[in-house]
C-alpha cells in the first residue's frame, strides 16, 4: 500500500533518528538516550521530546495507513519518558542520573538491580582516589546521557561506577549492591556517601567519593563529585550541603585489602623510621614514585629506588613546600601529613598545579611552636621541650598518665600522654608509638 501526503513531513524523523537495525554502539546508545531523556521541565532537551513526540505520531499514522486504526496508535503510546515522582524542595542539586547500562550505553544484559557485580580487578584506596581524579583533571561535564572516553556515563553514578573499577554504570540505587553499609566514623577515603530519594529517585537523589576529613572535629570532608557542570573536588560540609542527614556512608567489597579492613598496609604511613640518611626499603621506592606522579620527576637522576637520597630529600621538600609549608613543616622527611597527601592525591603538585578543585589548605600553625627534632624526646633527655611538650598535653586533656610533673626529665608518664593523644588522632601501630614527630608536635600546638 502507498503511504498518504499527510506521511510525508514525518520523513524528517529518518534523518535524525539512528537506524532502528543498526546495532553499532553509537546509535544504540542515542536510541536508548533519547528513549530515557528526561522530560524538558527536569532539565532534559527539548529534541529528545520532539523525538519521541514524531516516532508517536509515524506509528499512529502507518497504522491507520494499514487500517489498524486505534489499537496502532494507542501502541504508539508504549513506551512514555518517565514520569517525575515529587519535586521538593528539600532535594539535593539537580543532578538527574540515567539507568543501569553497560559501558559505551551498551545493554547491560540481564539488568543488575539486584544482582552481584560482574569480575573487575580489586581496587586500593588509593587506586580510586586516583581514578576519580582522572575526572577532575578532565573537567568531564555531567551529562545523565552521555559517556565519557573510559565509557562511563557522565553523572554522578556512573562517576563512582568509574571510580569503583566496575563494568558497568549503576545508579545511586544498585551502588549498594556492590558495597557494605558502615558508620561515619569508619568512613576513608574510596567510600562513598549515598542519598536516595524516594519521592524523585532518578533526579533527586546524589553519591559522592569520600576523600578524607578536611578538619580534626570532622564537620567537612573532601568530596570528589560529578554534578554540573563538571567534575568537582572540593571541601563539604557533613553529609552534605542539603539533606545531609538523609546521605548513608558505604563502602566498596571489592577492596583489594577486604571490605572491612582498615586501610592497605601499603598505603598506611610507614613511620618516619623508613626514611632519612642509611633508610633502605620498600617504603622509599614507593615514596619517589608517588612524588615522581605528582611534579618530581626533575629531581631524580635515577630511580626512584629503595635506597634513600638527597633526590628524596629534595623531592619530598619541593612537595611540602608547594602546600604552603615552612621550617621544620618542610624539611624534607615525610611525615603522616605528607604521606597522607601524596596517598590520597590531596593538595597541590610539586610545580604548584592543584590537583583538581580547590586545594586543601596547609595543616594550622597558627601560635604553634617550632618542632625541636626527635632527638630531644625519649629515654635520657632531660631539656625544656620534654616540660613543654608535658604541659600541653596537660592541656589538652591527656594529663591522666602523670602522677607527678611533667618535668623536663622524660618518663613513661611522657611517652604514655603522647600515646594516648596520637591514638586519638586515629593514628595506630608506629604511628601511636608515643614519641612525638613533626606532625605530632603541630597537631597538639595548633
């Protein structure tokens, strides 16, 4: 049968609609797309509706054509943009998300709303805090239907999807399929924070990747997020800058060290003792690696190796003081902030480029005291920097081990006070060992 006139200004929609039996990814991905754009008052395109609106009217109308009358154009009607479940006012920043789709927008296969994660190699801490800073240094702008270079959707979903290794783009509502849930107080950085709205669940609610405590009484925290217009890492208030008491802290299973544990041997500070002058392992090479990734390449002639040189010296020195660190701050030797930073991808580059967003700004020194060196503290010492170092911590509340003093001699008592403060810190192992370094010593003056 030959189609009427009145089909033919619908032959426009062949011109912009991919060919519905091609099967590459890219009109796949426009098709499905198009077919779950959100609707223009959620801030979707109005060629995406107009899309739809043309596809309606062809069926309805090659059904009349072919006599179905009705029943064709009421099949027309299938498949509606989906429909917004509440708009309130409480919602986080607009930041719609797109549904479960493999990488590129290709179909996911049997939809993973429930199911166990695909196999991805086990990501460190580490490794996802890099990962999400590929994003910011990119500037990927958020798109809930657009896919980045690495095939993941470019909203907040898919962001951690990228982030987490996994072989798909999930939605703020499959995530915790992949992870468990845990309290505030275990949150490190790789976690995430989750709210789900249920009155909006595709536009109301957000995730973002915990980056670390940005203050001691942990209110802020360093968030690494995808919302508009583009990537963003960036100091925020606990949970949240709007429904922060709704957002619930997860982490990922596929940790490489366990889902429970409490951060890779690998990545936790190692103690001072494995570096200086005669320092020889592991933990050195590491180190110049990691200064090398962020601007210290020129320091090194050779390696980073496992011996310790006056390249590390100068590298590690060069890193403290592009964070606006001074004196004994910048020596030269890495301490639990220095290690911190490099480990977590925090604060700025060795040539004084950000490492995306706003850079964390210097550990407070205000009123604090110049660290005298770690030759004065410990068995025998007998000087004025054991007494002050004593009444501080009297100060600060953690007097409880002296029974006399403190004095200028160092005692247990000293050691013990130093302990149970660097313990309230979070710090454990050598970093607990009650003998105070330069972070020590600026964290209780400051």
């Amino acid at each position: 049968m030959t189609l009427t006139d009145p089909l033919s200004p619908l032959m426009e929609f062949d011109e912009v609609e991919p060919a519905e039996d091609c099967i590459c990814g890219g009109c796949s991905a426009r098709r499905r797309a198009r077919l779950h754009a959100a609707p223009v008052h959620e801030g979707g395109h109005a060629a995406a509706r107009s899309v739809r609106r043309r596809a309606a009217v062809l069926m309805a109308a090659v059904g009349t054509a072919i006599g179905g009358g009705t029943a064709a154009a009421g099949s027309a009607t299938a498949a509606p943009s989906p429909t917004p479940g509440g708009n309130s006012a409480a919602q986080s920043a607009p930041t719609p998300q797109g549904e479960v789709s493999g990488l590129y927008g290709q179909a996911p296969g049997a939809r993973t709303f429930a199911a166990p994660r695909t196999a991805a190699a086990p990501l460190t801490r580490a490794q996802i805090i890099q990962r999400a800073q590929t994003w910011v240094d990119q500037g990927v702008p958020y798109s809930m239907s657009r896919y980045w270079s690495d095939g993941y959707r470019q909203d907040c979903s898919g962001f951690v999807s990228m982030a987490w290794g996994l072989n798909s783009s999930q939605t703020t509502w499959t995530l915790p399929n992949f992870a468990e849930r845990i309290a505030k107080n275990d949150l490190q950085p790789g976690d995430i924070l989750i709210y789900n709205n249920s009155a909006s669940p595709q536009s109301g609610s957000h995730v973002t990747i915990f980056g670390g405590w940005a203050d001691s009484s942990r209110t802020k925290y360093i968030a690494y997020e995808q919302t508009g217009p583009s990537t963003k890492k960036r100091s925020t208030p606990y949970a949240y800058w709007n429904n922060s008491g709704s957002y619930v802290p997860y982490r990922y299973t596929g940790l490489s060290t366990g889902g429970n544990g409490g951060g890779s041997s690998s990545t936790a500070f190692p103690g001072a003792g494995s570096f200086g002058p005669g320092a020889n392992n592991a933990n050195v090479t590491k180190l110049g690696q990691m200064l090398v990734q962020r601007g210290g390449a020129a320091y090194y002639t050779s390696g980073p190796g496992p011996r310790w040189t006056e390249s590390d010296r100068k590298a590690t020195q060069a890193f403290q003081q592009a964070q606006g660190w001074r004196g004994s701050e910048a020596d030269g030797i890495p301490g639990k902030d220095t290690w911190d930073y490099l480990v977590n991808g925090k604060g700025r580059n060795i040539d004084g480029g950000g490492g995306g967003g706003t850079p964390l700004p210097p550990p407070p020194v205000t009123g604090a005291p110049a660290f005298p060196g770690t030759q004065y503290f410990g068995p025998g010492q007998n000087n004025d920097h054991v007494r002050q170092l004593g009444e501080q911590l009297v100060r600060k509340g953690f007097g409880g081990s002296y029974s006399v003093g403190p004095g200028a001699r160092w005692t247990e008592s000293d050691r013990r006070a130093v302990q149970a403060f660097q313990q309230a810190q979070g710090w454990r192992g050598g970093e607990a060992d009650g003998y105070p370094g330069p972070d020590t010593w600026r964290r209780l003056f400051s």
